[in-house]
C-alpha cells in the first residue's frame, strides 16, 4: 500500500456522559487488507435520514459551535438533559458514521476475487463511510456497471434495498397493494418507480402540494395531503380503489398510523358481506421504519381487531430472507441504477464542509428535495 493510503481522515461522533455531543475528524490507519479484503477511496458517501441519529445524536443545534482547525474541525453542541437516558448505550464511546458510499479500490488483498475489484469503482455498506479510505471485505463491495460513477452508487444500497424491502414484504405477507407516508423522499420517489413498473398499487402520503407535485411527475396514480381538511376522505377513497392492507411509515409520531389504519377498516368495511361486532376480519399492518416525528404513536383503535403496528428495518430484513435473495435484489438494483434506483442530490460537500453549521442546519432538517452527498476526498 503506498504511503497515502495507510492513513485518512475519519468523521467520528461522540456523546459524552456531561452531555456534550462532538463531532470531529481524526486521522486514522487504514488497515492493510487481507485476502478478501479491498482498500477503497471513498469517493461519495450520503447522508441518509438513517446516518443522522448517529450523526447529531438528539443534539440541540442552536447550541453548536465549531473549534479546532480548518482541515480537522469539531463541532460541539449540547444535549438535552431529558434526552440522555435513551442515549445511555453510546456514553464516551467515539463512533464512525456513514452506512454506505462508493469509491474506487486501490489496495488489494491476495485473494482472486479482491485482485478482481483493483481499480474498479463500486458501492459498499457496512459503516464508517464518512471517512477518506474503508477497508472492505470483498463480499461488502458491489461492482458498478461501466461507467457508472462513485456518485452514482452512492446511494445504492439503503434506499433501493429498502423500496425493494417494502415490496417484498408485502408481497411475502399476501398483501396486494401499500401506503407510504412521507412518499415524496429520494426512497419513495425510488418506490414509486418500483410499483409502477411492477404494476402494483400504492397510495403516496404527502404534507404538502409541493410533495405531490414531485410524485405527480413521476406518474405516482394515488396522492393524499395528510394536511388537508378532507384528508382521512381522500385516504379512504384511495384504500377502497387500491385494496391496500399494508403501510410503511417513515412519520413514526403522532396520528398518522393510527388514521392509516382506520382508514384501511372503513374500505375493507365497505365491502364486507357479513357484519362482524370485532370489526373486519382483514389483517391492516403498519411498519413504522423512521421516525420524523418523534413524538409517541398514538392509536384510537377504531379499526376492529385484525391489525398491527410494528418497527421494520433493512438489515434484519435482509437477514432473513437470506443470501440468495438479498442477492436478487441487489442485482436488481444494479440492473436498473441510472433509472429506477437513480439519486438526486443538491450539494456534494467535503468531510469539513459537512460539519459547518451551516449545512448543518440544512440536512439536519432531513426537507424533501434537500440530500446532500460527502465527497471525503474533495478539496475544500
């Protein structure tokens, strides 16, 4: 490995037990490769909504200030006293952020199929991507197509693999369409994308006519405003058209689970042939995979019996469908990731840059239409 290669800067987040959240670049080794393993220059990383609890932990950002140089800046705010308990399992404990990115190998390790990646540009999940090298296994790392930038596999795995998730769980629970909240995000444009080519039914949850607008060009068929007046009217009408007993919802907080699921009662009511005093006999399930508000579920539990709330995520998805399927979708994904699977971003910013406050304050925010991506080796 030659000289620059041995070390790079690594993006840490640490939580201290006074309450202090810092958020800092250290210079780090970078392991020499075994045989299954490759170096990479990790050349596009994004923030995902998923890297920000990691990231910024439940810091109040009105208290950040900056400290130490130019090239090795820490950021520093305070957490709120309340918020410490839920925090207890990271304590003191610096942590490398970054679930995915993509970059170009440039080490080796003495196996056939790492020599194979040397100088290839390719995609990889497994933490710590916020950094400027990641030594990888070769099993973690997805060639690209030619051509096909660091930028444009990026985004490759968290998003897509998700979108597919949520498709094939429906499909493994006997469901026949699905809701998502939260719909016009960079995944659930991705997901739009999916079950129109697929030919599935969804119905979008937007917040504004703006969001709807961004699903309207995309072609998505069923639109609802959860701030408009006539919304659980609208939300019913698209659930008798659509059938759908499924929702994915990235809200998390507040009503909006709760009014799904009722939502999903009146339509399955609406043409039941036998009256049940326990409501419906037709499974509705939510998963709630994010948490944008996190405020507690609250459920009026005005949707019979057959129901369900429950958290779903990628990994432990992915773990249990197995290899070979993982490997299904994922081959998909590659397949289609200029078009269905493409990300949108609108800045693309230096390790430095992502800590100045000002960014800060934009993808904290986690807008529709605002994704930024992290170039670690940029020049400021």
């Amino acid at each position: 490995m030659s000289a620059e290669h041995t070390t790079g800067l690594q993006l840490r987040s640490l939580l201290k037990t006074s309450g202090e959240l810092q958020v800092s670049l250290e210079r780090v080794d970078v392991p020499e490769p075994a045989a299954d393993e490759v170096v990479v220059r990790v050349e596009a990383t994004p923030i995902n909504p998923s890297d920000l609890g990691l990231l910024l932990g439940p810091a109040d950002l009105k208290t950040i200030t900056v400290s130490g140089t130019p090239t090795q800046p820490v950021l520093t705010a305070k957490v709120p006293e309340a918020a410490m308990k839920a925090m207890a399992g990271r304590l003191d404990d610096s942590m490398p952020v970054g679930n995915e990115g993509a970059g170009t190998v440039v080490k080796a390790g003495s196996s056939a199929e790492a020599k194979a990646l040397l100088g290839k540009t390719v995609a990889m999940i497994g933490g710590a991507m916020y950094a400027q090298y990641r030594t990888m296994k070769v099993r973690d790392c997805l060639p690209l197509p030619a051509g096909a930038t660091a930028a444009d596999g990026a985004s490759c795995f968290v998003n897509p693999l998700t979108s597919l998730g949520m498709v094939e769980t429906m499909k493994r629970e006997g469901h026949k369409a699905l809701v998502h909240t939260a719909a016009a995000s960079n995944l659930g444009q991705m997901l739009n994308k999916i079950c129109i080519k697929d030919g599935i039914a969804l119905v979008n949850i937007v917040r504004s006519k703006e969001q709807a607008d961004i699903l309207r060009k995309i072609g998505a068929k069923y639109i609802v405003d959860s701030t408009s007046p006539s919304f659980m009217d609208d939300l019913t009408k698209a659930l008798v058209e659509t059938g759908a007993t499924i929702a994915f919802d990235a809200i998390g907080g507040g009503r909006l689970a709760g009014q799904i699921l009722t939502g999903m009662e009146i339509a399955a009511n609406k043409t039941a042939k036998v009256y049940s005093r326990y409501g419906s006999s037709v499974h509705k399930q939510v998963y709630v995979y994010g948490s944008l508000d996190p405020r507690p579920i609250e459920l009026n539990r005005a949707f019979g019996m057959a129901w369900g709330v429950g958290g779903w995520l990628l990994f432990p998805f992915l773990m249990k469908i197995g290899a070979a399927d993982g490997a299904r979708l994922r081959q998909r994904v590659v397949d289609e990731l200029n078009t269905t699977f493409a990300s949108h971003y609108t800045r693309v910013v230096s390790l430095q840059e992502a800590l100045q406050p000002d960014n800060v304050a934009v993808y904290a925010k986690r807008a529709t239409g605002e994704k930024f991506l992290i170039n670690p080796n940029k020049a400021n």
